[in-house]
C-alpha cells in the first residue's frame, strides 16, 4: 500500500517470490523445449513437411533465446534484491514504483529515466560515436 515503507521485507518477499516462480517457468519450458528435440527425429518424407517442421524449430529456437535473455534479468533482478538495489532505478536512484514493477519485475528504471533513454536513443540511434567524423 502507499502508507508502506517502500521496498520492506514483505515487499522485497514478494517480488523474489514473482521472480523465482516466472524463472522456474521459463526453465520448465526451456528444459521441454530441448526434450522434446533430443527425441524428435524429424522424419518427415515430405520436403514440404520437412520445411514446416524446420520452421517451426526455428521458431522455437528463437523464443528459447528470448527465454535465456528473460532468464538473465530475472538473475540481475534477484541479485539487486540481495544487493539492497531493487527497486529503485539504476539511473536516478528514485523510486521505480511498485505499480511498474508489478507490471515488470525486472524494471532497472523509473518510466520517467527510460522513456528519457529511449527519447535519446531515437535521436541518435548509433550511439554517441559517429561514423562519419
């Protein structure tokens, strides 16, 4: 609630609670993705059936990297819990706010320091050196 003090240990609780249950689901899914291709042969006599199946383990393939880069903040996330860091924004040190991290448990900013990020990454999407000089 907002009378709380901000990030005390039932919050903290809770959020390592969110954060452990999303990454042992990933790692579920990531362990059944690569059981499920060690006993799949891929057998099909059709070419085209061959293309679709390969498709689709590309597919698959590309989730279970966006699970590991998932996998990877929840980590960080976890490790700013221990660290006394989450919670409050990488950039600023403020507050990220309990409703944005409710809605992102691995937010490193408050929305005002990543929409400021990302204004200044539209402006200069190269980065601060240019090529060109």
């Amino acid at each position: 609630s907002e009378t709380e003090e901000y990030m005390n240990t039932q919050q903290l609780l809770y959020f390592k609670n969110v954060l452990l249950t999303r990454r042992s689901e990933l790692i579920n899914e990531v362990q059944s993705f690569k059981n499920e291709l060690k006993n799949n042969l891929f057998k099909a006599p059709d070419p085209v059936d061959m293309g679709a199946a390969h498709a689709e383990i590309l597919l698959d393939f590309q989730a279970n990297e966006r699970h590991g880069g998932a996998i990877e903040k929840i980590d960080a996330a976890l490790a700013r819990i221990v660290d006394g860091e989450y919670g409050y924004c990488e950039m600023t040190g403020e507050e990220i706010g309990l409703k944005r991290l409710m809605a992102k448990p691995t937010a490193t900013m408050s929305v005002e320091a990543q929409e400021m990020c990302e204004r200044n990454q539209r402006r200069n999407p190269f980065g601060s050196s240019s090529y060109y000089a």
